[in-house]
C-alpha cells in the first residue's frame, strides 16, 4: 500500500471525523458541487532514503490536509478530529496553522505531517 492509501485508510475509519464530514475526504480538491464540511489532503513532498549500498531504507512521505468549512469552529473541530485520528496511529503534527481563504471565505484549518513507510 502506498503512504496516500493508509492516511486515507485512517482518516476514513476515523468515528470523530466521520461525525463531523460524513465521508468527504478528498484528495488535491473537493469536488465541484459537493458540500461542506470536508477534507483535503495532498502529497507536498517525498524523501526516499537510501542507503550507501543503494538499499532502500523507506520513504518520508510529506502530507497536508485541509479541514474546509464554512465557520472559524467548524474548521478547527474537523482538525481537532484528524490530529486524534493520527494521533491514534502514532502520526505525529509537524505544523498546524489556521486562517480565511480570501478567495471562497471559506475557514481553512491547515495541518502537516510525515507519513514514514
């Protein structure tokens, strides 16, 4: 399975997130026509690390996610939601940051991790 499989894979048998964006999780962008809340998410980078001997050592697959709503709170509670979801999993956050995208109005609650494999 590659990195972009298995966050998938958690982030939609989480129950908190569930609860909040039913099964919108979309990969690069939602969708046109479909509702709020959601999430976002995209590779922003790959690392593979290898070995003098040209051994493979794994990959450090770079990842953000964006909860999309249309309120300040409804945005960071969907955050909220995926940091526990990848909590669970022993993913750490690098960075989460929130703010108004200018363009739609719509509340962005920016998170980035590394996914390891």
């Amino acid at each position: 399975m590659s990195a972009e499989t298995d966050l998938f894979a958690v982030l939609d048998a989480a129950a908190g997130l569930a609860a909040l964006v039913s099964d919108r999780i979309y990969p690069v962008a939602i969708p046109e026509g479909k509702p709020l809340p959601a999430v976002v998410y995209l590779i922003a980078g790959e690392q593979r690390n290898v070995g003098l001997d040209l051994s493979s050592h794994g990959t450090a697959t770079a990842f953000s996610l964006q909860a999309i709503a249309e309120t300040y709170t409804a945005a960071r509670a969907i955050g909220d939601a995926i940091e526990a979801a990848l909590l669970a999993e022993g993913v750490p956050v690098d960075n989460r940051s929130a703010g108004l995208d200018d363009e739609t109005g719509l509340f962005v609650d920016l998170i980035e991790i590394t996914w390891w494999g």
